[in-house]
C-alpha cells in the first residue's frame, strides 16, 4: 500500500512543475533510493507521519549523505511539528539537529513551503523567504515567520494514473478529509491538523473512478496474457 504523504507531496510538487520521484519503504528500497540520488537531484524530502523518534530519520539521513553528500534533505510532517510544539530555543534546535538533516518545515501541512523550496533551490535562491522552515546559516539557526497553509484538498487530489509505472500494489487509499470530527483527549492530531476539512464529492466521485480504471487496466492486462497463454 502506498504511503499516502510520500504520493501527496510527490503528486503536489509535481503539479507545480517540479521533477519528482518518490519511494515508499527505506528499508526495502535502499537500492532504488541510491538510483535517485545518482541523479543529483536538488533535494530529497523525508515524512515523519508514522515516527514518534528521531531515529528513522537519522538512519535515512546517513544513507543520502553517503550516497550524495550535496543533495538538501529536507525533513517535515508530524514529528517535526512536535518537536516545535514540545520545545523551543535551544531545546527545539538540538531535537532538530540530532537529525542532521539540512531543512525542517514546521507546518501542519507544510506542502507549499516544499515546492517554495525546491523552487528556491533550483533558482539558487534565498531560504529565508520561504515561510515556516528552520535551518542553519553559516552555522546559526534560522527560522522563518509562520504562515498557515491551507491547500484545497480538491484543487490537490491525486492524479493517480500518474502514478501507474509505480508498484502501487493492491490497495489505494483515498483521502477524504483532514484533521478528524473526534477530539480524543490521548490524541494531539486535531489540534496538529486544524479545522477539519472534507473533500468534495466530485473529488471522491473522480478517485473512485480514476480506481476502477487501474482495476480495468489491471484486468485488461490479465485478460491479454490468459489470451496468450490458450493453445
Ligand atoms: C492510514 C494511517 C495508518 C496506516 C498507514 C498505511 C500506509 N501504508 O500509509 C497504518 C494502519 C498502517 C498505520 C500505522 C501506524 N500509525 Co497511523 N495513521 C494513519 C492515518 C489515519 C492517515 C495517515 C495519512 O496517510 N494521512 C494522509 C497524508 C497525506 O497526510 P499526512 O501523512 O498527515 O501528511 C501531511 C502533512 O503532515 C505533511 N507532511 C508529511 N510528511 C511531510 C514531509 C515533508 C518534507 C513536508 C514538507 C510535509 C510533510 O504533508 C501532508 C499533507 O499536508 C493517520 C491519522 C490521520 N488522519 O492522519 C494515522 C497516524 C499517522 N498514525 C499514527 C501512528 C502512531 C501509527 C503507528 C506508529 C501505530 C503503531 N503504534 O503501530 C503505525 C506506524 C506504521 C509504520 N510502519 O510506520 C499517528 C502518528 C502520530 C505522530 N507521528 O505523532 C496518527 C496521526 C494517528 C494518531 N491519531 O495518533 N497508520
Ligand atoms: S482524535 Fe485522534 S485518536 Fe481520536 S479519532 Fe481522531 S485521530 Fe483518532
């Protein structure tokens, strides 16, 4: 199953232009990433949706530099943005170090300040002018003014015919909201995501076509080889 972040953000940036590759799981696609990062590309963006600790990121953050010490590692989702709800100054900034990585966006959303970023790497451009980052300048921490983003969910849904060279695998998810109804008092992803936010219908009408034509091309593509395979 696809991880969700890493198609929406790959399908976002692609959409604004930008060049994007994607991979789905570290730890079995260590290979494929070591391609990617072969073709120099300006910078590789690392989710935190599903990590409690700094660990995962590190590990992956020392496989990019060994494989491409140039590239920008850019690190951002829920991780990042607890760490900036935990602590601040200089605790914020050692949480945010021990990843080592170059860029962190701390934003619920966060997917315009990575196309802003990939833009301004690409154009050589200046980082500070890109909204809700930290980073460091000639060794001193930086972070820029916090602006709330609020992409449409409608004007953003995945074009997942995109998507067909990948291995998708046998399960898509859809996304329908953000944010959630409930407010579970263990729970911090509401007050992380904000207001909550539902897709429109047609949205949801759109992926469930655009998943039944993945499943007519999968049965075209069945129905071809059980015609080549009769005697
Ligand atoms: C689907 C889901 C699962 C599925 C995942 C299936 C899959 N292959 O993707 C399953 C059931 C497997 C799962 C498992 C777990 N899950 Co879960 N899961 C979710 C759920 C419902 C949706 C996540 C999702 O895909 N969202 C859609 C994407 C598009 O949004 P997003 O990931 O939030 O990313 C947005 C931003 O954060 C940002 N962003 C994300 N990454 C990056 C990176 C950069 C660089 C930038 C700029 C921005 C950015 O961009 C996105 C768009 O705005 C969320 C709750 C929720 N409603 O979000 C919980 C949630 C993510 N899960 C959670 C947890 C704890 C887990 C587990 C650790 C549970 C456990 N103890 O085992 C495991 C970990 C799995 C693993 N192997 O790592 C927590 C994470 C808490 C946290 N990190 O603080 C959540 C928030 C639920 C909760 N309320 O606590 N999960
Ligand atoms: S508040 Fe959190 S735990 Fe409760 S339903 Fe929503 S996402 Fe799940």
């Amino acid at each position: 199953m696809p991880n969700l972040a890493a198609v929406y953000l790959t399908n976002f940036l692609r959409k604004r232009g930008h060049h994007t590759k994607y991979i789905n799981l570290f730890q079995y696609e260590k290979d494929r990433l070591a391609e990617f990062l072969s073709e120099d590309p300006y910078c590789v963006a690392i989710t935190t949706t599903f990590y409690f600790l700094n660990f995962p990121v590190s590990e992956m953050v020392e496989f990019i530099r060994r494989h491409n010490p140039k590239v920008k590692i850019v690190v951002g989702g829920p991780l990042i943005a607890n760490h900036a709800r935990n602590y601040q100054g200089d605790e914020l900034k050692y949480a945010l170090d021990d990843m080592a990585a170059d860029i962190y966006v701390i934003e619920g959303q966060g997917e315009m300040a990575l196309s802003q970023i990939v833009q301004c790497l690409k154009e050589n451009g200046d980082l500070s002018r890109v909204p809700n980052i930290a980073y460091s300048e000639n060794g001193s921490p930086r972070r820029t003014p916090p602006v709330l983003e609020n992409s449409s969910l409608d004007e953003n849904r995945i074009d997942w015919l995109d998507f067909n060279n990948e291995n998708l695998g046998r399960t898509l998810q859809t996304r329908t909201a953000r944010s959630c109804a409930f407010n579970c008092a263990f729970c911090n992803y509401p007050t992380r995501a904000g207001k909550l936010t539902l897709a429109g219908l047609d949205t949801l009408e759109e992926q469930d076509v655009v998943n039944h034509q993945r499943i007519d091309l999968v049965a075209a593509v069945v129905l071809r080889l059980l015609d080549h395979s009769l005697p």
